[in-house]
C-alpha cells in the first residue's frame, strides 16, 4: 500500500491517543521508522502490522479500529490534496456510491502501482443498496463499513449499513446492504 494509508494511520492515532502512544504503535509494529512517504510504495505487511499494532496498544479490536480509520480516511483524504477528486465523485451520496470506481481510476493516475478495490453498487429500493466490494487484500472489510460511513456523513445523510454475505471460499466480494434513513 502507499504510504499515504500509513500517514493517515500516524494521524489517527496522534490526534486521538497522542503520539506516545503512536511510537507504542510504531514499536509493537517492529518498525526501525515510522517516517512513510505518502507516494512510496510499501509492503501490505506493514500497513496490517501497523493496524495490528495500533489494536494490541489502544485494546480496540481491529474491525473496530479499521471502521473508524475508513471513516478517518474521507476526512483525511480531503485535507491532504484530494478535495478536489472527491468533490468532482458525486454531488450525493448515492452518485459517488457510483463513482467509486472511476475515483479509483482517477487516483491512479498519481498511484501508478494502485491496486484499488473495485465496488459495484446496485439500488434495489427506495433508499436502499447492495455494495459490493472486491480487493485482493483480505479483511478491509469494516474499513469498507467506515468509508461508507464517513461519505454519508459528508453528505449529511443518515444511514444503516451492515454485511450481508463476507467474501470467502464461495465467493470473491463482501456484500453489504446500506439503507438511506434520511437527511442528518
């Protein structure tokens, strides 16, 4: 992953837990450095450590820590320059759901060695969708929970998200069910 997930992982935590407990993390990660370059590429392994890590510091489990990070990434994401990207994905929630793919293939373009999830998104009711999720890497799912999350909130709409089949041996994508409750 690039180091960009890394840094946002750093921020995270400095700003909630203070950056003693990051190097907590960084030493439990058995990391020599913690210094990450946002356009480097680095091993997935040290993006799982550190979110093992952060886990076995702060007592939180992971899914738990990995939906607040998808949740942290939106907000993240708009203040370290990609504002912009995410502003020309949707005007609504239900539009960047649909463009979530395309966002990924705009990032690519600065990410030359991205390998993006992909998400297909169906609306199969009045304010209600089937995502579906595929990626190569294995668990992201809760920081696909935050992620949607964190979308709904900039766009102030209200939502109930949940799994509703795990990618496994029968299958290659997670599916999660979101129901639009509303404004907020």
């Amino acid at each position: 992953m690039y180091g960009l997930v890394n840094k946002a992982i750093e921020d995270l935590v400095t700003r909630e837990h203070g950056e003693d407990t990051w190097w907590q993390v960084v030493e439990k990660a058995g990391l020599e450095h913690a210094g990450f370059v946002g356009m480097e590429q680095y091993p997935d392994a040290v993006t799982y450590g550190l979110v093992g890590a952060a886990s076995e510091v702060l007592g939180v489990p992971a899914e738990q820590l990995l939906e607040a990070f998808g949740e942290f990434w939106v907000l993240y994401t708009a203040t370290e320059g990609y504002g912009e990207l995410l502003e020309m994905s949707g005007r609504n929630f239900e539009e960047f759901l649909n463009n979530l793919d395309n966002l990924h293939m705009r990032v690519g373009l600065n990410f030359p060695e991205l390998q993006p999830p992909s998400f297909r998104c169906e609306k199969v009711g009045e304010g209600t969708y089937h995502l579906r999720y595929l990626s190569d890497r294995a668990g992201l799912a809760p920081m696909v929970i935050g992620l949607v999350k964190g979308l709904a909130a900039k766009f102030g709409v209200e939502i109930a998200m949940r799994p509703s089949a795990a990618r496994g041996a029968d299958g290659d994508h997670d599916l999660f069910v979101i129901e639009t409750l509303g404004q907020g």
